[in-house]
C-alpha cells in the first residue's frame, strides 16, 4: 500500500464498518485509516469533518496549523504509509511528545512489532467487547504504553495496583 489517500471508513466508525461483508473487508478498511501517527481518522472525535490525514480532506487541525502535523509532514517527506515503518521511531516529536496522549507511540509500536492487521484485528474484536477506541474512550488515560498494548491484546484493564 503506497502513500495516499485510504478507502474511507463508512461513517458510523466500527458499527459501520459491521454493516459490510466479511472479516477481511472489515479489517482492510481499518487498516487503510490509519493514520501516519497511528490514529485511526475516521474514528476520531473529528471524523464528521475530515476523512483523514491521507485523504484529499485532511481537515486535522494539527495538519492545518502554522507548523503543520510533523508526523504527516515526515511520512510524506519519506515516501512512507506510517511512522512504523521509520527507523526513527520513537522520535518523541509533536504527536509523540512526552506531553501528548502516550496511546499513539504504543499503538505505532504495537503496529512495528505484529502488524497492521493485527491491530486492526483487535481494534475490532475489543469494540464488539465493549472496549471502544475513540476521544475519551478506554485507550486514554493509561499510565503507560505497556498498558495501552496489555489492554489492546487482552481486552482487559489492568487493575490499579497494576496485576
């Protein structure tokens, strides 16, 4: 998969994608969303207004900011589909600044390690368990990216002393 624009998501974010025709198809069109940082865009808070960063309709804010989105920028500069496949990786710049939300630099790290399937696999079989990927959802807030990728591959929150 070159550097472009993705099949879009049907709006609905996952409980659309349910509405389509097979496993595979369902895994592809997550897949196909991720972002260069490992957001999934059509599942952002934003989605209503932007179809994603490779999409002729980035409207991300980060991306249409003076300095613009270094991951975007970086990933194109490149010629690459997402900062896992950089050998910088983890370059602790803008999206992966220690002040912002750890979930992407486990998530490009999950994808660097298993693969893009893979995370879509489980992206997909959390949500059907009611564990949800969004703004404010269970994949914020956790202390560390080993428990983002802990809750990732089992579908279970750590508990708070941490067993």
């Amino acid at each position: 998969m070159g550097v472009g624009a993705p099949s879009p998501l049907p709006r609905g974010g996952i409980a659309g994608i349910n509405r389509l025709v097979g496993a595979k198809l369902e895994i592809k069109e997550i897949v196909d969303n991720i972002g260069y940082c490992g957001l999934l865009c059509n599942l952002c808070h934003l989605a209503k207004d932007c179809s994603g960063c490779k999409s002729d309709n980035n409207t991300c804010a980060r991306y249409l900011s003076d300095t613009g989105c270094y991951q975007y920028n970086c990933c194109v500069e490149r010629n690459l589909n997402g900062c896992w496949e950089c050998d910088d990786f983890n370059c602790g710049k803008d999206m992966f600044s220690d002040s912002h939300d750890l979930r992407l630099r486990a998530f490009v790290r999950f994808i660097k390690d298993e693969g893009l399937e893979k995370f879509a696999e489980y992206i997909i079989k959390n949500d059907k368990n009611g564990i949800k990927y969004g703004h404010q959802k269970d994949y914020d807030g956790l202390a560390t990216e080993e428990d983002v990728i802990k809750l990732l591959k089992t579908g279970r929150r750590s508990s708070p002393l941490g067993t």
